[in-house]
C-alpha cells in the first residue's frame, strides 16, 4: 500500500510539475502574440503609404506630398501627409459595398481630387440640403440606429474621379454621382459600411479636416 501511494505522489509532482511549465510556456507565448500583435499594427501604419505610393505608380500618377487615403477594409481614412500618416479618422464607406456604377449606391474605387468644398458659414452638425446649409441643426445618433435620412452634415468635400473607366465617365462617374466626404447624423455607426455611397465621418473630424485640405488635393479609395 505503502508503495502505491508513493507512486502516486510521485506521479503527483510530476504532473503538477508539467502543469506550471505549460503555464509558464502559454503565458510566454501570450506574450509573442501580443508582441506580434503590435508590430503588425506599425506594420500596418506603414503599409498604407507603401499601398498609396505602388498604386500610385502603377497607375503612373505622380507621388504627391498629401494625399487622403480611404482603406474600405479598415473603415479609416488616413491623412497622409510628407510621406507620413498625420491623422486616422474613423469613417463609413457604402453598406452596398464598392462599385462605380450610377444608382447603385456603392463607393467608388481608385483615385479621385477633391474639387469642390462647402460649408464654410454651417455650424457644426448642421444639416445641408443640395450642399446649402438653411438652418436646419441634426439629430445626432451616437447609438447604432438610423436616422430618417441621409444626412450631410457640416462639411462637404466633393469628388471627382480621376480614372477613366473607373470612376470617370459615362454611367461611372464619381463627381456626377455627388459621391462626397461628409459630416453625418449617424456618428455610431461610423467604423463599418452604412452609407449610400459617400465616405462618412464625425461632424467634428470633417471639420477640422476641412481646414487644411485644399481643393485640388488627392484622395485615394481602395
């Protein structure tokens, strides 16, 4: 009887041994994938510009000093500015999806210009109708529920496609199709697709972005 149990307590140990050592070994490799994790995000941060910069010349575009990059798989557009991103912001491209096509509703892909700004004198959250501002102050949802309308709110920067075949053009036409980057009334759903083709964003953001983009500047959708 004796013997039994000192091999049970034999097995005992050695079992409670290997436990601690699995223990020990999870937690270190916790530890690697946590440490992986983070450099995947950097390495994330930096392959927007490379993205931006081989699209670019690929398409034989000149690499310009700023540009705003649009990236529908992370729900982000990126302010890119001396080869550096500057600014993250958290936007909606179309819950249709991407596509060029007029009346679908979708965001269109590729490279556009901001051509055309408005809301200057509109306050903040306030509600634009045909890109005019009459008084009108939205009702800002900061929950995932939908507002009656589809909103543009603060500031508007209007597209304009820069690819023929792509998004300019016939029945494909980014500008004529007034797809914007704008201010909305939706605020909680921003950080997945819920527009009708336009690039979403807080009424704060598209404001201070306003100010210090031109007309004229890139702006990237992929």
């Amino acid at each position: 009887m004796e013997k039994y149990i000192s091999e049970f307590r034999i097995l005992f140990n050695i079992l409670f041994l290997m436990s601690i050592l699995s223990f020990s070994c999870n937690s270190q490799e916790s530890k690697k994938v946590s440490d992986n994790k983070n450099e995947i995000i950097m390495e994330t941060k930096k392959s927007e510009m490379e993205i931006v910069n081989e699209y670019l010349l690929y398409k034989n575009f000149e690499i310009e000093n700023e540009i705003l990059f649009v990236s529908v798989e992370n729900q982000k557009m990126y302010h890119i500015l001396g080869n550096q991103i500057k600014t993250e912001y958290i936007i909606s491209t179309s819950e249709y999806g991407v596509g060029s096509k007029a009346g679908s509703n979708k965001t269109p892909l590729g490279l556009h210009k901001v051509k055309e700004k408005f809301g200057d004198e509109t306050p903040e959250n306030g509600r634009m109708i045909g890109r005019i501002f009459y008084g009108q102050i939205a009702l800002i949802l900061s929950d995932t529920s939908r507002s009656k309308t589809d909103d543009v709110t603060s500031r508007i920067l209007w597209l304009n496609g820069m690819e023929e075949g792509l998004n300019k053009g016939e029945e494909i036409d980014s500008y004529l199709r007034y797809i914007y980057i704008h201010g909305t009334s939706e605020e909680g759903r921003l950080g997945k697709p819920s527009s009708h083709g336009c690039i979403r964003m807080k009424n704060k953001d598209v404001i201070d972005l306003y100010k210090i983009i031109e007309v004229g500047t890139l702006v990237l959708i992929l």
